[in-house]
C-alpha cells in the first residue's frame, strides 16, 4: 500500500517466489517430494533467469529482476534457506542460525532494496541486519509452534548458558532460564533493529515507508514479549487488528520526515 504501483508489483513478485519456495516444502509433504520440488525450482529459477520464464509467477519475477537489476544469487540463496529447513532442527551457536537468518530473511531485505532503490552500497548492511531483526522476532514469538515441528531455532549452547533444557521450553509453564534465555533474545533482536534502522535515510520517503511499517510492526511483538515477562510458550503473541492499523499510520507519516544520513 505505501509503494508506487510498479514497485509495488515488484514486491509481490518477490512476496509470490517467497511463498513458492515455502509451498514446495509443506511439512504434509514427503521428504524425497520436497526435495524434488526444490530442485524443481532451481532449474525454474535458472530458466527464469536465462529469459524464458515458465509461468506467470517467473514471468513477473523475471522482469522484477531485470528492471531492478536484483542479482540471480539472492533468488538462489533464499531457497538455499528453504533448503535448510529440510535438513537441520537444530543449531548449535547463533553463527550457524545466522546463515539461516540471512538466507530466509536478510536476502530479501536485499532484493527488496534493489525495489526500493538506495543513495549508498552501505544501506546492504542495514538491510541484511533488518531483515537479521525480523527473523529473530519471528524465532521469539514461534518457539512452541516450532517445538510441535520438531524444531528448535534458539542457539543450543545459549540453552546450555542459561541452564535451560529442551524440555524447559517443551513446558507451558516458563521457569527462570527460559525467561532470561528468552529476555536475552529479544536484547539481541532490538540491538539488530537499531543497526537496521540506519537503513531507511538511504531510502526514499516513498520507498522508506514499507520497510518502516514492518519493522515498527516487529518491534511491538518484542514489546508485547517483554511485557509479558518473557513468556512465550503458552501462546503466540501477535498484534491486534486496531494495534496494527494504528503503528501503520503513524509510521508511514512519520517516514516522510526528513532523515539524517547515518556516518
């Protein structure tokens, strides 16, 4: 809603290939069709990328990415991501979760800057450390559900710090480990958040608005966590409808301010 048209059928290009790529792993799915359906995709992302597109969806990505000049690599590393997925549940230090961040998340902060257009090569940081952000927030907020799939995305040697077990988490009732192993999270998520941030003076306040809505938007599910102590096993917290319509609106006006370039 806050981009120009074209750019904003840009994103939905990317926002469709997004969801294709989590399609083709459905978790109803066995594993040896979700690996065929990636490699499916690869070679439709290859085709794509040579100019002859298969379908309308790699139709409106490939003229996304020639219009953009969006590099093929980004599209490659978020099914590397997907990829991911099928083989770890578990990560042993916040470096290996890092990689996964970047390719799911922080790569399509990078394609969708590319959309946006920036005034500096320093805004790619910025926007690899948002997207960092919002994909922390989401391992905050998703850490039961994931347990019901078998996974377990917070670091395991940060389990191990705080005195926390995998069956801590397992439990609806928090205990103090999972609450300072949580709290520690979201400290990391908001430190990220300010790097992001440094990110949208290098945007237009056209293009500035999209990314700001949704940070703000991030950043008030870290605030429902804290607010309440930290606990997030015993229901997913998210935004009421009101909550949201109003963060949106004083977000996008507030983006149209002048904004300092960071040095």
């Amino acid at each position: 809603m806050t981009l120009p048209s074209d750019k904003r059928n840009a994103i939905y290009a990317v926002y469709a290939f997004c969801r294709y790529c989590d399609d083709a792993v459905d978790q109803e799915l066995d594993a040896h069709i979700k690996l065929t359906n990636l490699q499916d995709l690869r070679l439709q992302l290859e085709s794509a990328t040579r100019g002859s597109p298969e379908g309308p969806m790699f139709t409106a990505l490939a003229h996304a990415a020639n219009v953009y000049n969006i590099p093929s690599q980004y599209f490659d590393e978020v099914i590397n991501g997907v990829e991911m997925d099928l083989t770890k549940s578990r990560y042993q230090t916040f470096e290996e979760l890092q990689l996964y961040c970047y390719r799911v998340a922080s790569v399509v902060g990078l394609i969708c800057i590319q959309i946006f257009g920036y005034k500096s090569p320093a805004a790619k940081q910025h926007a690899i450390d948002l997207g960092l952000a919002m994909q922390l927030t989401n391992i905050i907020r998703d850490v039961r559900e994931d347990l019901d799939r078998g996974r377990i995305y917070l670091p395991l040697d940060e389990l191990s710090r705080n005195g926390c077990t995998e069956q801590d988490l397992a439990t609806e009732i928090p205990n103090q480990s999972t609450r300072n192993l949580i709290a520690f999270q979201v400290e990391r998520a908001r430190m990220y958040f300010q790097r992001g941030y440094k990110l949208f003076p290098y945007l237009s306040p056209r293009s500035r608005a999209c990314p700001a809505v949704l940070a703000q938007l991030y950043i008030r599910i870290l605030d429902h966590v804290e607010a309440n102590s930290f606990n997030v096993f015993d229901g997913r917290i998210s935004l009421s409808k009101n909550e949201k319509l109003l963060v949106t609106a004083t977000t996008w006006l507030k983006s149209f301010l002048p904004q300092k370039i960071p040095i």
